[in-house]
C-alpha cells in the first residue's frame, strides 16, 4: 500500500530518516548525474537563438554559461546553509526575503517552479517531433493532422491548444519519467547516469567534430553583426543600435533559461549524505559540465549550418500586407526556429548516412529524455519543499515509501499535459523565462542578505565576497535583458510571464491565511529564527533589499519602454 503522511509533521530534522521523508542516499556524484540533463537544454533554444540572433548566436552562448557559472558560486553558499531543505535555490533565497516582505519570498520559489516545469512539455515535444520526423515524412499523415481545441491568437499570433501525434506522444513519454521517478531519488541517479552517459556522448561528439577536423569557415561567425534584412527580404549584416542591442538581450534572455540551469544541482541537498561538502562540488562540477557543451555544441552547428539566404520571398496582397512570410535556409530555416529540424542538422554533422541518423536521433531523445527527468526531479522537489514551508497547499508535501514527492510529481505531471497542448514551443520557454530571470534576481540578492542577516551561520562553503557580489550585480543585467529582450519573442511575452509569477498570490493567501491561519510551519519558524536569542537572526540589511526591488522594477519599466 502506497503510504503517504504530510512531511510538516514528521520529524524532518534530526533523529532517524524517517519512511515518510526525503531519503538521504547520493553523493554529490549522484546530484551530478541528475543534473547532467541540463546540457541537453541546448537543443531547446539553439535553433531559435540563432535564427534571431544570427552570427552572434555563438556568443551569446559563451557569454551566458559565463553568467550562469559566476551566480553558481552564490547558489552554493546559500544552499549550504540549509542543508535540511530540499528544492534548490528559490527555497534558500526565499527564507532570506521572507523577514522583508511575505509576499515576495514565495514569488521567488512559484517562479523558478514554472520556469522550470515546463521543461517537462517542451522537452516531450521535441523528442516526439524528432521520433516521428525520423520514422515518416513532413507531409506523411501522421505529421499533419491535428484537431484545434483552442486559438488562443489574442495571447500571440498563431498560438493555440491542439491534439495531434506530437502530444500524444509526447504524454507517453512524460509517462514513462514519471513511472522511473516515482522509485525515489537513488532509482532516479542511476538511470539518469545511464541516459547521462549515452546521451552525452553525441553532444560532446557533435561540439568536438568541427574542431578536430578544422570545419569551421569564419564567414559563418564574423563579422559579429546583428541579423538585419533588407527591403527584399535578403540577409544582411545590422549595425548595433537599439535594434541590433534588443536581438542581443533577446539572445542572452532566453539562453539564461538553458545556461543557469545547473543549479538545480543544489535541489536535492535534503537527499545528499554529506550535505556540508557535496552540495559544493555538486553545482561546481555540473557547471564545468554545461560550460564545455554551452560553448563548443553552439559553435559547430553554425559552423556547419551557417546564418542562411533567402529560398522564396514574401507574398503579399494588394494592401502590402504579408501573406505568406518568406523562406530562408541555414540557421533561419523555420524547422531550425522551432527545433523540431536541429537532430537532423546534427545528425549530417556525422555523416548523414540513414544509419548515423537513426542512432544519432535515439540518442538525442535519450539527451531530451535526461533533461525531462532533472525537471522533474528538480522541480517537484521545489513543490513539495515550498509546501512544506509554508507557501503552497500542504498536499504537496506528501511523498510515497520510496521518499519521492508524489503529489508535486503528479501536480507537474498534469500542468505540463496543459503545455504540451500548446502549438508554440518556443513562446512557452520565453514566457516561462520571465519567472526564471525574476527567481534568478531574488535569489542573487538573497546571497548577500543572508550574508548581512546571518553572520555567524555556519557556511560550509563561504563564496569570494567579490562573486557574490558579481551574482547581485548580474541579477539586474538579467533584469534589464528581460526588459529589452523578451518581446522579441513576441508581444506580449513579458506580460504574460508577469502574470503568471501574480499567480502565487491567490495561491499563498489560502495557504498561509486560511490552511494556516497566519502562522508558518514550525520548521519554517525555526529557519526564521524570530526569536530573541543570543545569535538570532536579525535584519541587518535594513532597505536595501526594498532599494534593490525598486531598481529592478525601474529598469525592466525603463528598458522595455524603449
């Protein structure tokens, strides 16, 4: 019988593990590997990066994982405070907000659980439209039909819920994570080093191959100039000017939904069986990972790809009105856009030969499919540690005999189907990225007030006070690249991620003032520290974390008014 109780009444710190708690029962190694899917995020916003971007795409890349590395650090420190807590860096950061504001600590951990669960749709998407364009043609049957449920155009143009064979699919593979999952974190390591090893393998073959072989013509990369046409539609070279800057920071926005994405290696703290030193070389030896794919897997797909030329101009009608949108080859193709066309690329990286294709799309799925199961360990443990907390209804705290957060699974499981519905891929992440760049804000800025707030806390590992300040620095950067970028992936995309991060509202006033009645759980209170005591935390910080809200707000109003 499956046995399920609410973890905010069981003994969660000290004494013996109980059945009904997380499990502590990896190593850092074991994190690692579960995290090891984040690299295969590239395959998510690479075609689309550099079909907006256009020969800068490569840099965008670099300068990102640089970004996402630097703010590590400071996820590094402030999960080694709380190594009793599971659900990653929003959980750490939000205990540092919450003396400030009750209502901005739970915006923290909502967001990065959305910006991170809808990994679990796109990533299903993918590897459906890479099994089912290997296996029949574009125009085949099965690759066409499609029943409209719901046009949803007014959010963006030709968006809409619809049920076709990507779906279906797509459902059956989140299906089968979900059944490996619910065995608990130790079942969750092992497959995930299976998958992590084999699929790893094409993309570090695929960064590598270029270089080796010296197949990397410079008029592919320079002159860095942002993509630009002219009146026929033709590729040209842009000048950097606000226009140029806005595909720049629209590059840079939604690669930092990829290339931030290690730190998820901290989630799973409360499962570590040496929280104090695995917790460190967990997000250190992940980033390295994601930092050698981030750089070299961009650079060889356009080193073969190439920016691309017009194929078939625009049709217009009478009024000048555009009809049907012109065609483009290489890095601006629309199957390259979408990313339902990069396994092909890549697969004639390698040869191209049918058998190089099937095994390389196999292994590809089984990239996507690592990527699916990091989410969804990562970010159910964000659900069931925000209940637990306080900030989400309790029933998300209840996990199965094996240790695994089965309602937040299922919660994830069923939100991602809703996704997965979606015609438009590439609108999910950037909508979904506008949570992530404000969890990344918070939560940079609760390093340093955790730093001020709580002095004497023991840090197994204290982060150079020069990159924790770099992490705070960088959380306004993302800021601003939200607000001059993110519309570049089409209106009404940063309003429709701030209106998803309002969400949490409704949902943390049943929580904290009905369930509740006002007063957090008892494990929360204990990390608050409210009391009078000797070492008690204190709000040494004073305004400048509400400066450093005001500041953000401006300078996204500000950057995105332009």
């Amino acid at each position: 019988m499956n046995s399920s109780i609410d973890i905010s009444q069981a003994g969660f710190a000290g004494g013996a593990e109980s059945k009904h708690t997380l499990h502590r029962k990896i190593g850092w190694q074991g994190a690692f590997w579960v995290a090891s899917g984040v690299p295969a995020l590239v395959l998510f916003s690479m075609g689309a990066i550099s079909a907006t971007v256009g020969k800068p795409a490569w840099l965008v890349w670099a300068i990102s994982i640089t970004f996402g590395f630097i703010q590590a650090f400071t996820y590094a420190e402030i999960a080694g405070l709380f190594p009793h807590k599971s659900g990653g860096a929003s959980v750490y950061g939000a205990v540092a907000w919450v003396r400030y504001s009750k209502f901005i600590a739970p915006v923290s951990v909502w967001c990065n659980w959305f910006a991170w669960s809808p990994v679990l749709a796109i990533g299903s998407g993918l590897a459906a439209g890479y099994i089912l364009s290997a296996l029949f043609s574009p125009d085949a049957a099965i690759n066409t039909w499609q029943i409209t449920l719901m046009d949803l155009s007014s959010i963006k143009a030709g968006l809409s819920l619809r049920i076709n064979a990507t779906f279906i699919l797509g459902a059956a593979v989140l299906l089968t994570v979900f059944s490996i999952q619910h065995g608990g974190i130790l079942r969750s390591a092992k497959a995930t080093m299976i998958l992590g090893v084999t699929a790893l393998i094409p993309l570090m073959l695929i960064g590598l191959v270029p270089i080796l072989t010296g197949d990397m013509p410079m008029a592919n990369f320079f002159p860095l100039a942002p993509l630009s046409y002219d009146t026929a539609g033709n590729v040209i070279d842009g000048i950097w000017n606000i226009e140029g800057w806005k595909l720049m920071a629209a590059g840079l926005f939604i690669a930092a939904w990829s290339t931030y994405a290690f730190e998820t290696a901290v989630c799973y703290t409360r499962e570590f069986k040496n929280p104090k030193t695995d917790t460190f070389k967990a997000i250190f030896y992940s980033g390295l990972l994601c930092i050698a794919v981030y750089t070299l897997v961009p650079i060889a797909f356009q080193a073969h790809l190439g920016l691309g030329h017009l194929v078939t101009p625009a049709v217009t009608d009478a009024a000048g009105n555009v009809t049907t949108g012109a065609v483009y080859d290489g890095m601006l193709a629309p199957d390259i856009y979408s990313g339902m066309g990069v396994a092909g690329v890549l697969s004639s990286m390698l040869g191209g030969s049918k058998l190089i294709v099937t095994v390389l799309v196999i292994m590809l799925v089984l990239a996507l499919l690592l990527s699916i199961m990091t989410s969804m360990a990562g970010s159910s443990r964000t659900l069931y540690q925000a209940s637990v907390d306080g900030w989400l209804p309790k029933y998300l705290s209840q996990v199965n005999e094996h240790g695994a957060p089965t309602k937040a699974m299922w919660t994830d499981l069923c939100f991602n189907l809703l996704l997965l519905l979606m015609s438009d891929y590439v609108f999910v992440l950037a909508a979904s990225n506008v949570g992530y760049i404000i969890f990344n804000f918070l939560n940079l800025n609760s390093g340093w007030i955790h730093r001020m707030d709580r002095p004497n806390w023991d840090r197994p590992y204290k982060a150079p006070t020069i990159l924790l300040l770099l992490g705070g620095l960088l959380g306004f950067v993302n800021l601003g690249l939200m607000g001059l970028g993110a519309d570049v992936w089409g209106a009404g995309t940063l309003n429709a991620g701030l209106f998803f991060a309002t969400l949490i509202v409704p949902v943390f006033i049943y929580r904290h003032f009905i369930q509740d009645k006002g007063v957090f759980p008892s494990a929360m209170l204990e990390d608050m520290q409210l009391d009078n005591a000797k070492d008690a935390v204190m709000n040494r910080a004073g305004v400048l974390p509400y400066i450093a809200l005001l500041v953000g707000v401006l300078i996204v109003f500000w950057l995105h008014s332009i």
